[in-house]
C-alpha cells in the first residue's frame, strides 16, 4: 500500500483517480490547488504524486516544483494526454492516458512506491 497524492484541475477526474487507488489498496490525499498541495506535503510523507493530465504545463510545473520542494522523497508520476504529450521531464515516470481513467494507473503507482 503507499500513500498517494492525487492532483489536478477536474474534480471529477481527481476523485475516479482516487477511487480507483483505493480499490487497489492505496491511500490517497487529494489536492486540487497550489495551497492544497503545500498544506498536504507537509503533513503527509507521500510515496507517489499523480499529477493529472488536465493542467497546463505551466500549472503542471508548479505543481512540480512545489512536490519536490516540500516533498522531495517523493515519486512523481505524471500523466498526459497523447494530443499534449509529456511536460515534466524531471518526472519519474509516465502515463498516457485516454479522457477517462487508465486502470493501469494503480499499477504505475505501486511500482513507484515499490522503487522508495
């Protein structure tokens, strides 16, 4: 089991993401802005950080940054959309996925952990 950090812009999307890592045993914080994410890091020792394919590049480099400052141990997982492509190069791994929730996603998440 590892503790996650899911964030992103659509509510929607957030909340299957996190269904979806409960069902396969994780535990998952969400945080849908910049204060959400400071205010989770600092009290929570996350394994992975999902970030979610909806953002911009430049909010998904925010995000980026605020993870590795606040929670450097952290394994990043970036997701994107084929249409976009990749935007978090420093990331530690990748997940193209269609408009809805790729169910490979809480498989990615368990081999980062695994990886701490």
């Amino acid at each position: 089991m590892a503790l996650v950090l899911c964030t992103g812009v659509d509510t929607v999307l957030i909340r299957t993401r996190q269904l979806v890592l409960q069902k396969a045993g994780h535990k998952v914080v969400t945080a849908i802005d910049v204060s959400a994410v400071i205010a989770a890091c600092q009290q929570n020792a996350f394994d992975v950080a999902v970030i979610g394919q909806a953002g911009s590049g430049h909010i998904k480099r925010q995000i980026m940054a605020l993870i590795r400052e606040y929670c450097p141990a952290t394994k990043v997982l970036e997701l994107y959309r084929f249409s976009m492509g990749r935007v978090l190069e420093e990331a530690d791994a990748w997940l193209e996925v269609p408009v809805d929730v790729p169910q490979e996603l809480a498989e990615h998440v368990s081999a980062l952990a695994a990886q701490a």
